[in-house]
C-alpha cells in the first residue's frame, strides 16, 4: 500500500491506496482531474464490492471449509468463520438467499474476537487467508496472479462507480428538463428524436458493476487506465473498428451462405472498398487475392504490428489506415454495435481482445469462427421445425467468420493457435432487427440488475412498475409475480426444447441474453454467443442432423451431465435466480412466490415434452436432474486460484426448483 495525499479540502485525510488504485488516481490527476473526487468517493464501494464478492464466494465454494462457518440467528443474522489460529473473521447478514448466496450487510470485520477490525480490501483478506493456510492448494505463483486481479478488478470497480456516477449526474439533469422519470421513457423520447439511437447499446452501457457474484467481475488485466475509460461500455464508449485486409492464402473464412464477412463489411459500409483498393493499388496488390479482419482498436495498436510483423513485411497482411467503422461497446466488451441509423441492420462486430476480462483473455478461437455458421444453420432449422417458438425464443445468427491462418502448418500448436485467435472476427445478427415496433425495447438481460441513471432503481423495478401501470395492478408485488411468470414462458420452453429434443444447451446468462420488453412485459428473449453452449450429438443426430464441427471443439460432450449443466447453472443460477434476488432485494418479497412461476412453467414444459414418445425418457431424465435436490455450482474463484479458464471445477447447493415444487399446487 502506498500513502496518498488528498489536497482537495473537503477530502482532507490521508488514503492508502494499493498499486493498482495509485496508477488510476495518478491517471485521473493527470487527465481528469474533474473526476479525482468521484473517485476517491467511490473508493471504499469499489473495493466493498469486491471484497463482498470474494468472501461470498470463499462460502459458496467451500474454500473455507464448512466446518469452519457457523451462522448466528436472531434479530440480525451473523456469519462466523473460525481461522487456524483462534482469529474471528464476521460480517452481518441482511438476507440469505437461495442457492446459498447471502447479502452482507456493513464490514467484514477480524478480531479475537475482540476488539474486531474491518477488512477495508479484498487483496487483505486473500493475504489474510494465505497467512493461515487456508488455500494451500494454489501455488505462490497462482496466488500472486490472483491477488493481482483481484486488486485489478477492485481499481476498476470504483473507476467504473465513478464513470457512472458522472454519467448518471448529467444524464438526469438531461431526464428532469423532459420531466422524465424512469429509463424506459428516457430511450422512448431518445429513440424519437436521434434516429442513430440505440435502445440496445443504452442498455448494455448501464451495466455498470459486472457479474454480480464474480470477485473478478471488473479485472481487466492488460489495459491501462486510458485505456479502460475509453473502451469500456460503462464510460459510453465508442471505439472505432480497425480492419487489415489479409491474403486469401493467410486465412480461413466460414459463413452460412456466400456473403464472407469482406462481403457483408462492403454492403454495409459505403467507401470501404474504395478505401481498401487504393491501400492495396498502392502496394501493387490486387484486392480480388485479399479479405478484410475487423479488429478492435486495442488490438490493432497494441498486438496487429508485433504479433503479425513479418507477414506485414510481406504483405500478406496490410493494414488499412484510413478507414474505421464507430461502433459501441457492448456488456462483453470485445463485441461491438455498430453506429447506424434504425433500420440499416448492420452486424454486431465480434474481435479479438488480447487482455484478460473477467476470467478469460478475449481473442476469438478458430473452433468459434468455424462453428458458428454451423451452429446458426442448425438452430435455423430447428426454429423453423419449432413453429419459431411463437415468435419469442429467438437464437441470433452468427453469419460470417474469419480468421488468419499460418501459411506454415508446422508451427507448434500453441503458436499457431496464437496467431488464428489474436486476428479473428465473428458477424452476429444485430438484436435490434427482431424489433417489431417502436414500443418494444431490447437490453441485456444483464441490465435488469443495473441501477438506472435516470430513476436510482433498478431497471428491473421500473420494468414491474410500467407492467404494473399497464395492467392496473395496485399491488407490485403482483406485477413482480406476472413478470417473472411472462419472464420464464417466453425463455424457458425454449431452452429445455433445445436442450431434450436436440442435445443443445445455449448458455442463456443474462450477458448472453438480450430481453425484449413491451409495456414493461417480457415478450421476447434474443440469444447470442455460442462458446459456451454444449451439444450432445446423439440427440441432435436423432432428430436427422448431420454436421461437422471444428476438431476437437469442447462444445461437443457426450455426458448428458454436461447438457444439463449448462441449463442448470448459466439459466437456472446466473439468469433466472439473479433476476429473481434482485426483485427480492428491491420489494422485500418471500423469493419463493417468484420460483413458483419458474417451476411452473418447467413443468408444464416438460409435460409437453414428455408426450412425445421418441424422447418421453430422456425428458423424464432431464426433468428429474433439473428438479434434483442439489444441483452444481461453477466454482469461479477456484477456477482462478488454478490459473485455469476450461477445466471447471463444481460445488454443489440445495436447489430451490426443488424447494418450492411441492407448492406450485397452492
């Protein structure tokens, strides 16, 4: 920790602040110096959101053994954790939840147990721990790596409070001059009046704090300040998309019809092509023998003309200098929407990122670019043969790829790979073309946890408050319950559908789900990104699908374990029980009224399925393992101890499917 000094009168007092925060409030001084007192306001939110983050997750993944924890009950409830040497590590509880998750109120506090002192940093309490043998699995050097993105995750954090702290400020003032009260008629009046304006990109740039239970939700490791501020989607960020045209020998396109990725860039951008022939006359090249890669403007200035030198030197990979497509950062940061007038229905950009976000580093694996078109054909087909799940389960389009390929194929593997996924790119269908008029609005389902820079609620609270307006409803706690039921009819069906008839599972979280309201009522779920999903082929192969998928590509599993996990933990855990803790926290309502419409409609969904008699079994099977008494939970933070980003580790926890089953008859 080093010792800052705050000049500003009214911050008066002297701060310890770790590296990571050092280098942002130097950066801030320098280059912000507007910002220096939201920043250090937002200091201790930053690194309480972490630490809450991490000591849940110590819990959940039993990192601390259960042995060692113990819970107070009475007027407040009080976690209790017995360290090795007699120490007394406690917090306050608000609320528990289910699938073991918890809400602390106030400090972690350490003590004998008296007299108690609180951990004020997420890195102190990992120190902490270390010191008592507590995670002697990990080695010296993936603990340092840990702590490091840990302390990474906590600086970006309150940078991020900060970012939105400013946003929000200027953004009601804007909202009171229109007497405008809540987000939804804020993107209406937008919407109206600027016909670049995208409800979408609104929604995904509110999501401020990232992964709600991830202690690594906001590490981005590999970007400095600069450049967190001006790519990040929490600081409304528009970066301007790179391309280099690449020899047709030197790389590797996919598409679901003859449209490559180079095609569909010069449908959609007026004086591209242009652009690109005179770079490439100028050379003396011939723009017939080249295809064009999308890179994200980070990677273009920091990877493009290191990691691809010599084929630059060559001119096998050219850089295009004078043209950039603006685009908006979206949740996942490396995919981008472009700027456009309503209606254009120009591709979301997905690019490769060479820098840690979260758990993983964001390039583009040659096994997405290859399997997408593949995927999107498939799931196309199955809509179809599904009636369109009625117009409200929709699975969006990947329609070209690209990706660079070494010309020599002896390279080692980890080389060559190195050099397919750091210049790739993926076209994805823009959600906002299944818009069927102007009352409907799209966001991330990850938005649905974020406060609102207009209101102070979340967006999910003004959402059951417009459908409790519409319908009349005097109680919200009604108009909660009728969300969440509408909520779960226009997405449930659909993933089980896929999941027991054909063998896939989308990974439907709330940043992979894109949710379309109107009136404040759910009434169409968009899905996108398939690296996540699994498939079983024998199910898929059942249903007279015949495909080919990139070798050795992880979607592929033939443990149906594996397909129900993914439903289970990325829709049951990280969508649905997100959703619902949060109107919980915001009504104070008895969580279990909401699960009875979840289980409803799951049951009601497998009754279907099971009328069926080629595939009654396996949708009993299933039924059971979604309704079973304990279901796995992704240890994330073990993951991380590890070092590792494939090999997902799991816990388990009581299901709460099965805890208010019996009760859906009431």
């Amino acid at each position: 920790m080093s010792v800052v000094h705050i000049e500003n009168k009214s911050l008066a007092q002297t701060r310890f602040l770790d590296e990571e925060e050092s280098k942002t409030l130097e950066y801030i001084r320098n280059h912000k110096p507007e910002l220096e007192a939201v920043y250090l306001n937002n200091l201790s939110a930053g690194r309480r959101g972490i630490l809450q983050r991490l000591f849940q997750a110590l819990i959940r993944e039993r990192i601390i053994s259960e042995e060692r924890v113990s819970w107070q009950e009475g007027p407040k409830t009080t976690i209790k954790v017995w360290l090795p040497s007699g120490l007394l590590l406690q917090a306050a509880i608000k609320k528990r939840h289910s699938l073991d998750r918890f809400d602390i109120e106030g400090d972690i506090t350490i003590g004998s147990p008296e007299p108690a002192k609180a951990l004020t940093h997420p890195a102190d309490l990992l120190k902490l721990l270390r010191q008592e043998g507590m995670l002697e699995n990990a080695t010296e050097k993936q603990f340092q790596r840990f702590k490091m993105e840990i302390e990474n995750g906590a600086a970006n954090l309150t940078l991020a409070l900060a970012g939105a702290s400013a946003r929000k400020k200027e953004l009601t003032a804007l909202a009171k001059l229109e007497n405008i009260e809540n987000s939804i008629d804020w993107v209406a009046k937008q919407r109206k009046d600027n016909k670049n304006f995208s409800p979408l990109a609104f929604y995904e740039q509110c999501v401020v704090e990232g992964h709600p239970l991830h202690p690594g939700a906001k590490t981005k490791y590999g970007l400095n300040v600069e450049e967190v501020i001006k790519y990040s989607p929490e600081w409304g960020a528009a970066p301007k998309v790179a391309l280099a045209a690449v020899s047709k020998d030197y790389c590797q396109t996919t598409s679901v019809d003859d449209n490559t990725v180079t095609a569909w860039l010069y449908k959609e951008y007026e004086g591209l092509r242009s652009a690109v022939e005179k770079t490439l006359y100028d050379k003396r090249l011939n723009p017939d023998q080249f295809e064009l890669i999308p890179i994200h403007p980070w990677q273009f200035d920091h990877t493009l003309r290191t990691l691809y030198k010599e084929e630059i030197t060559e001119n096998k990979v050219i850089p295009i200098s004078d043209f950039r497509i603006p685009t908006q950062s979206l949740v996942s940061f490396r995919s981008l929407a472009p700027i456009q007038e309503r209606g254009q229905k120009k591709h979301h950009i997905k690019t490769a990122v060479n820098v840690q976000t979260t758990s993983a580093v964001r390039t583009v694996s040659p096994n997405s670019v290859e399997n997408g078109p593949v995927l999107s054909k498939i799931l196309s087909r199955i809509q179809e043969r599904e009636n369109h799940f009625g117009g409200s389960f929709v699975v969006l389009q990947e329609r070209a790829g690209i990706y660079f390929q070494p010309f020599n194929q002896d390279l080692p593997e980890e080389d060559q790979w190195k050099l397919q996924a750091n210049l790739a790119s993926i076209l994805r269908e823009n959600p906002e073309n299944h818009m069927k008029e102007n009352k409907e609005v799209p966001m991330p389902a990850a938005a649905l946890l974020a406060e609102s820079p207009i209101s102070g609620k979340t967006i999910a609270i003004e959402l059951i408050e417009e459908l409790a307006s519409h319908y009349q409803l005097s109680i919200l706690e009604e108009a909660a319950s009728l969300f969440i039921q509408r909520y779960a009819e226009m997405s449930l069906p659909g993933f089980l559908t896929l999941m027991v008839r054909y063998g896939i599972s989308l990974e439907g979280h709330m940043q992979n789900s894109v949710s379309v309201f109107r009136n404040g009522e759910p009434v169409r779920i968009l899905l996108r990104d398939f690296g996540g999903i699994r498939v079983l082929p024998q199910r898929l192969k059942k249903e007279g699908f015949h495909f080919e998928f990139y070798p050795g590509s992880s979607i592929i599993t033939e443990k149906v374990e594996q397909l129900r996990n993914i439903i289970s933990y990325s829709v049951i855990q990280n969508h649905f029980a997100e959703l619902i803790t949060c109107i919980v926290r915001a009504l104070g309502l008895n969580e279990g009224v909401l699960w009875k419409q979840v289980i409803k409609v799951c049951e009601q969904a497998f009754s279907d399925l099971k009328k069926d008699p080629n595939i009654a079994e396996p949708a009993a099977a299933d039924e059971l393992a979604i309704f079973h008494p304990v279901i796995d939970l992704k240890a994330l933070t073990v993951m991380r101890l590890r070092g590792d980003v494939t090999d997902y580790p799991y816990t388990q926890v009581p299901n709460p499917m099965l805890q208010w089953k019996g009760e859906t008859a009431l």
